[in-house]
C-alpha cells in the first residue's frame, strides 16, 4: 500500500471494529518487523516483491534548512488485527515538534499476515543540522522510533 503523505496535521481516526470472544471491541497493534527509509521502493508487476534503494539513516547538506525532494519510508507489519488506523511522523529529537506526518488504515485478515507500507514524504523539510525521530504509531501508541541525522560538511 502507497501512502502519498503531506505536511498536515492528524485528523480523528474512524472507529475500529473488531470482536472478540465476549463481543466486545478490541483492538491490538502490529508488530513492526522492518522500519526503513529509502531514496525509492520499486514493486515488481508480476511478484509484489519490494526493492528498497538508496538506503540511509542520515543525510550531509551543504546548507541549510535541508529538503529532501521525495524520502520514502518502507514498514513491513504483521500480528495486526482487522482494521487499525497507523501514520508516521517525524518530530525533533526531543519531540517538541512534529514536522511532518502520514497516516492511512491498514487492514489484518490474519494474524499471520505480512502488511507492507510505504510512505512518501514530498520535499522533506529539516530545518537544522542534529538528530530527527521517525515514529510509528497506531491507535496514538508508539510501536517503533527510528533516528535521522542532518549533518553539514566540517
């Protein structure tokens, strides 16, 4: 599943409906089995097999703020059950403040089901040199963190 994501601010989720045993809604999130960011993710036609290209966990800018023209963020999911709202959002590293985000639904038949995700974040703004967080949430709870740097040249 693609997820084109913008610069926009997380809107309420729809209600998730799942029963148990007893009836009652519950609802548990997926276990994140990879979390990467990439330059691209190319789908082959005839497999759905995924290939990741350029990856990386940090970037050298000559200036600054840095842009990066399309980042791509591949998740690969499973453990999940029925239909959970997810998104992802980059934050400073000390989490005072969001600077972008996606979000989408993804849907488990299976407990047992591999889902996988990618998000793409047009013109990627970081507005200094140091250390960014990407998070994954689902249901506004954390399941993955993973650390990004902007550096400049010394």
């Amino acid at each position: 599943m693609r997820v084109q994501a913008t610069p926009s601010r997380l809107s309420p989720f729809s209600q998730l409906s799942l029963r148990n045993d007893r009836d009652r809604d519950v609802a548990q999130p997926p276990e994140v089995l990879a979390m990467v960011l990439c330059d691209l993710v190319i789908t082959d036609v005839e497999s759905n097999k995924k290939s990741l290209i350029g990856l990386f966990d940090r970037v050298e800018t000559a200036s600054l703020p840095c842009v990066i023209h399309e980042l791509h963020l591949y998740l690969s999911l499973t453990d999940g059950h029925g239909r959970l709202p997810v998104s992802i959002s980059c934050v400073t590293a000390g989490g005072d403040e969001e600077l972008f985000r996606g979000q989408t639904e993804v849907e488990f038949t299976d407990p047992l089901q591999v889902v996988e995700l990618q998000f793409i974040f047009p013109n990627a703004h970081f507005p200094h040199a140091g250390e960014y967080r990407f998070q994954f949430l689902s249901q506004g709870q954390l399941l993955r963190e993973r650390k990004f740097f902007v550096s400049t040249p010394s």
